[in-house]
DNA sequence: TCGACTGGCACTTTTGAAGGGG
DNA sequence: ACCCCTTCAAAAGTGCCAGTCG
C-alpha cells in the first residue's frame, strides 16, 4: 500500500523568476517578443526513494515548457482564435504542441490539459471585432483531459513534441464522452499541467502549470470572422480541400456545382432516353457516365453552359431513381442528386443563381510556409543519452497527427510594444534571477489577445507599475532594473486586431496580490502555501500500485472521465478565476502548486491574501487585459478526462451519474484525492468500474494493479 | 426578426485491414 | 510462415450551408 499525501502544504525549493529559456533565441540582448519557452520557478527536485538513479542527469530545478507552434498560435491571436465546438466534439486547431524541458528524466510525470474560462464574459462578433455583451453563463464542470502517454518519464516527455491533438470541445454539457465542455462564444485559456509522479504513481511530487496567453480562444460553433476561417483553412490539414487551389474551395465548388447541373441535364436526358436500358447497369454506361462527368470541362463562370432554365427542368421522379442505378462510384455527387429528386431542382436553381454571382469572392488568403513544427529557441532535443538510465515507457498506441505548423515572421502588430515587465537582464537568462514565480509574458499589447474584448490602455495594475517608464512603445524593451522581484517578463506583442474595447465599467485589479501562494523572495526553500486547497483534497494514494518502469492499459480504448486527478481549477472554481486576461506570454509557469494564476480572482483582489505578501505572480493583468471583476462562484467538480483512449470504455455510460443533470454545476467544496486501502469500495459507484477494470483486465507489470479514488 | 445552433454534405487525411510478392 | 509493400475502404476531421430553434 502506499499512501501519499497530495497537496500538504507543498514544500518546494527555491524558486526563482524570471528565468525565461532565452537560448537559441535571436536577440538574446533582450527579451525577444515571443519567448517560446518559460521555465517554472525552480525547485527541488530531491529524488525520491527508488529514483535515486546515479546515473540520472543533475536536476536543475528548472521546468520549461515551450509551446512549439507559438507561431501558429499567434497568427490565430492576432486575428482573434475561434475554436469550433460541437456535439460530438471539435478538436482543437491549432492544437498544443509542447516540448517540456527541466524533468528529472528518471522521475515520471502526468501532463494535463485543462481550459478555464479566460474572463466572465459572453461575447459577440460584431463590426469586425469581438464584443463582451454580457455575463458568462454558468461554470460548466472542469474536464481534466490527461496526456495519453502519462505517466511517462521526464525522458519520455523531453524526448518528443508533446502533443494535445486528442484533446476535443464540446459544447454538449451532458457529453460523455469525456470531452472537455465549454461554452459557445465564450472566451477560455488552456492550460498545461506537468504533475510530478514520484515512485511511479505517487502523486504530491512538484507540479507545473503552463499557460500561454496566445492560446485563449473565443468559442463558436460557427466561425465568425473570416479571417479566422481562411487561417483554419490555410493552416490545417483536413480543411485542405477549402483551400483557394483544393476541390472544395469556392471556385471549385463553383465550378463542380456547374458540372453537377451539366452532367445532371445530360443523365436526365439519358434517362428520358431510355430509362430501361439505365435499370440494366452496364460498364458501358458507367464508364459512359464516369466520363461524362469527369470530362466536363470547368464551364465559364460567366456562362453556365445551359440556361437557367434548364436547371429547373422538370424531372419525373421514376426517371431519376432509375438513374441512380448505374452511377458509379465517382458520380456520387449526382447519384446523390438524383436521388433527392425534386428537391435537388431547387438545390440547382440555387446553385445556378450562386454561380452566376459567386465570382467575386477572393479574398486574400493566408499561404503559411508550411515546414515542420520548429521552435525559434529549442535548437534540439536534449540528448538522449542523457536519459539513456530512465526507464522505457511504452509508447503511446495512437499515431499522433504533427500537424505542419506555418510560420509565419513576425508581423508589425505582432512586434508592437505596449509595456515592459521587469525582467532580469537577457544575459543572465542561464542564471536566473532569485524570486520564485515565474511568468514569461510576451509583449502586451493594448489589443492584447488576451483582452479580446478589453482594453488595456486602462489597466492600472501592479504589473504596470512595475514596468519602466519606457516600457510603453517600446519593443521588447526589458526592464532590467527588476530588482524588486517582478515575475513578469516582457518581450513581445501580439494583438488582437479585431479586438473591440469592451467593458469599459471594468475594474481593473492587479493580480500581485491575489494569488494566494506565498513565496519569499529570497529563493530559500520555502513553503508553499496553498490556502485555497482543502485539506482533505490534499492527499492522494494509489493502494494498489507500485513501482513500475511502465504503465500501460492495453484495452483502452477510449478516453473518459477518471476521478483520481486533481481538477483543473483546484483551489478556486475556475468560476471564480479572475478571468483575467493574459499577456501574450509565451507562456505563465507556476511551479509547485495546482495553479492559482486563473483562479487567483477568487480571492479579493483587492485583499491579498495572507500568504501572498511575499508572493507576486504578476500577471500582466490589466495591462495585458482586462480583469473584470466579479463575484466568485461557488467551486466545481472538476472531471479527468483519461485519454488512454481505453482507460475505462465503460465510463462513459456512468459519467451522466457523476454529473447529473440536475447538479450539472453542483458547488465543490474540495477536491481531495486520498488513498483508500480498499479504493474499490470507496470509490464513487460511477467509476468503481474503472477499479475494477484495472484490477481485473489490467495488472500491473509488476503483479499489482493500478486504481485510484477520488474522495468529493 | 435575428442570432446561435444543428445536421448533412463534400472534401480531406488518417488508419488499419486485406492482398500480393519476395 | 513470415515480412514488407501496396492498395483499398472505413473512419475521422474539416469548413460550408441551409434549416431550425429560441
């Protein structure tokens, strides 16, 4: 049995600020505008028993999380991202490509992926920009979507892109699917979560959160701003086929709309012929028909090829399912129009009308040089023999899609300055500056992606007290006269052009002194206070579980909920968070605690928490966007969402039991995650299947098996 | 009436099974 | 019998669009 405490009062190292991963970076003289990587706040990484591999790389105490396709990413903030959310469930685009550095690479670790809303606001496109139009809708439960590959060893996350690809949104609020539920047209931060799995799945090591403000995204279930779309669409690969030169672009799908009425004219023509020949399918008449339909050259945009009345020829229905016989396979389209009859004469009539006035319509589209994801300041990947003692992990079952990331330089708006944050000079970034959270902000931008709708041009925060005098129009310009402690970092800007200045009645607060972790400034081991986390959800235990160099779960097949990791927004309701924007970082990392940074609004923020004297995350706020004040709401039950695409197959059925309907958002008082000896019989009845599925179809490589319970 | 949402469509890429050849 | 390669079809991921809903 083991029984390990999770959450007690975290204990954690020296921390350290400001430590932005500056290497490979072009102007190393200064912050650059899109720091691609932060590290967290150091801590020690004191190797736990049974880890203690002499052979294991020196742990320097230093997270990094780099987002690899930052670039993308902020070609989509500049513009203002939209992320499709359906039913059954939208990936995301672009996706979080990640690449973590800093791991003990013996130890193993659990990355988690969360999305929390951004602010309190509803929003709306209108004249070309995003708008608040009013209060957020109720919280929905957090859903925990957990890397497939987790738990996997330092060398194993090190050693590759880390990719979220898997992860989807819905907007289904009784999803069982265990996709992570969100609202339309809402504004949302994903967050990174790298849990520290000591002695295999003993969770309560260190753990690092990762926000990178240029992935906020506005939800819709229909793509707003066209820019937006032409940047989907230029950018991903399975909306190829609407891009300007693919068969479904607007002048294809024009010009396949022409032929589809010619080639219907001639089958129908056919079929008024003799429709009894056409019962009686030859490989004649298919190739006949195959060729008339792919040898119909692209009619003039101008001229239909036949009159639009001809469109609206009447069709007896005997006569088109007598058609349908002997299409082939490549005259779907027709087959397909034939068969819905009459309706389709109206369907042509539109599409003849379309024709006629759809020749206008190009707009400049994106061409992303595509090239393979690239990381402007992670030349390569650490050596593997640095990590030639960890263990092997399996490797994930799924082939993972790398999307091309498109690389685009830096636009004008992109390199636009609006403030600085004290940052410790670029020269010391191997050696960074004592302090303790750390956030690597990029460029603030009055338009900042993360205001979406806010403006910052009004935003008296701490953070912008902090910043030099100079900080506002100057590029990058670091401050490095941050003596005092700043964990913020400035080095580059990304806006949101369509952005409209919104909740101008907003209140803007500093986040310094809401966060309610408390870190002295001197870097001396300290506590880390975690006020806002229950007690009783600070313990987790894996009874049954021991050592093992591997962790697999064969038949699993696909992902669901799993209660056994913390939520996403632990100690406050994501509800609660600040909805604060970010700066265009690349990236916020807080070190040794489930997060505070987005929940931080749920303390008052104009009362820092007793803890928080010594501690300032300095979130951009205000500067970086809005921080709309607002009451916090009571606390959410968090799901995991265990994407070992297997884990548990029959969850899906028993999650609506853990979320009922009519306690969709039931208020979270804790969170706990305790070890139970007999984890079978405590756990929640909608997941004791998934005990059992472990404990029976499951074992360890080891002989045990792996269970886990949450404790609510 | 209007904005948001939904489902179907046509396209694509991805994935895995099936078959053939060495 | 095994392995490798190619082919093919199904599955899944896209944006578009017309219709529906509140």
């Amino acid at each position: 049995m083991l029984n390990v405490e999770m959450y007690p009062g975290l204990t954690v190292g020296p921390q350290r600020m400001g430590d932005c991963f500056y290497r490979d970076m072009e102007a190393p003289a200064r912050i650059p505008r899109f720091p691609s990587a932060c590290d967290v706040a150091p801590r020690l990484l004191d190797p736990s028993p049974g880890t203690g591999d002499p052979s294991s790389k020196p742990q320097k105490d230093e997270v990094k999380m780099e987002l690899e396709n930052s670039s993308l990413w902020k070609q989509f903030s500049s513009v203002g991202t939209e992320m499709i959310i359906t039913k059954k469930g939208r990936r995301m685009f672009p996706g979080l490509r990640l690449k973590l550095l800093g791991l003990n690479p013996s130890l193993r670790y659990i990355l988690l992926l969360d999305i929390v809303p951004a602010d309190n606001s509803r929003y709306r496109f209108q004249g070309g920009g995003w708008q608040a139009v009013g209060g957020a809708e109720a919280r929905l439960p957090d859903r925990v979507f957990i890397h497939p590959d987790s738990p996997a060893t330092g060398a194993h996350w090190q050693s590759r892109t880390i990719s979220f690809h898997y992860a989807k949104l819905t907007n289904n609020t009784l999803d069982t699917q265990g996709h992570i539920i969100l609202h339309s047209l809402h504004r949302y931060q994903p967050r990174v979560h790298v849990i520290e799995a000591r002695d295999m799945l003993r969770w309560g090591g260190g753990q690092h959160n990762f926000v990178f403000p240029e992935t906020q995204f506005i939800t819709v279930t229909a793509y707003q701003n066209n820019k937006i779309t032409e940047l989907k669409i230029n950018s991903n690969p399975f909306a190829k086929g609407f891009r300007e030169d693919g068969m479904n672009s607007k002048k294809q799908r024009d010009a396949r709309q022409k032929r589809k009425i010619a080639t219907l004219t001639e089958t129908l023509d056919i079929v008024n012929c003799d429709p009894c020949d056409a019962s009686e399918p030859t490989a004649a008449s298919s190739d006949l028909q195959a060729l008339t339909l792919t040898s119909l050259p692209p009619l003039p945009d101008s001229s239909c090829g036949f009159r639009p009345e001809e469109a609206s020829y009447p069709v007896p229905e005997h006569s088109l399912d007598l058609s349908l016989t002997f299409m082939t396979s490549q005259m779907s389209d027709i087959s397909v129009t034939m068969a819905n009859g009459m309706q389709e004469k109206q369907e042509n009539e539109a599409a003849l009308s379309m024709i006629e006035g759809s020749d206008a319509m190009v707009e400049p589209t994106y061409e992303p040089n595509f090239s393979t994801a690239q990381s402007s300041s992670f030349s390569s990947a650490p050596p593997s023999s640095s990590f030639s003692s960890s263990t092997s992990h399996p490797q994930p079952s799924f082939r993972p899609v790398d999307y091309p990331s498109p690389m685009l330089p830096a636009t004008p708006s992109l390199q636009q300055t609006s403030f600085n944050f004290p940052t410790p000079p670029p020269s010391d970034s191997s050696s960074p500056s004592s302090g303790t959270f750390h956030t690597v902000p990029e460029m603030v931008s009055p338009h900042t992606p993360a205001a979406f709708g806010a403006t910052s041009n009004t935003c008296p925060s701490d953070l912008q007290d902090q910043t030099s005098p100079h900080s506002q129009g100057q590029q990058g310009e670091p401050d490095t006269d941050g003596s005092t402690g700043p964990m913020v970092q400035t080095s580059g800007a990304f806006t949101y052009p369509n952005v409209l200045p919104m909740n101008t009645d907003t209140e803007y607060k500093p986040l310094v002194a809401s966060l309610p972790c408390s870190l002295p400034s001197n870097g001396a081991g300290t506590s880390f206070a975690l006020p806002s986390i229950p007690q009783q959800m600070q313990t987790v235990s894996f009874p049954t579980l021991t050592p093992s160099p591997t962790l697999s779960f064969p038949n699993l097949s696909h992902q669901t909920a799993a209660p056994f990791l913390p939520p996403s927004s632990f100690p406050h309701s994501s509800s609660s968070l600040p909805h604060h924007s970010f700066p265009p970082s690349s990236c916020l990392a807080v070190s040794s605690s489930f997060q505070q940074p987005l929940t931080s609004a749920a303390l008052p923020q104009t009362q820092p928490h007793p803890s928080s004297s010594s501690y300032t995350c300095s979130y951009p706020s205000a500067g970086v966007s809005t921080i709309p004040q607002f009451t916090p709401a009571p606390p959410y039950r968090p799901e995991m969402v265990l994407h070992r695409q297997a884990l548990l197959p029959q969850l899906d059925s028993s999650l609506p039991s853990s979320t009922p309907p009519q306690a969709l958002y039931p208020a979270f008082p804790s969170y706990p995650l305790r070890l139970h000896q007999d984890p079978h019989s405590s756990l929640p009845a909608p997941f004791r299947h998934l005990y059992r599925q472990h404990q029976q179809s499951y074992p360890h490589p080891q002989g045990s098996y792996i269970s886990a319970r949450a404790v609510f």
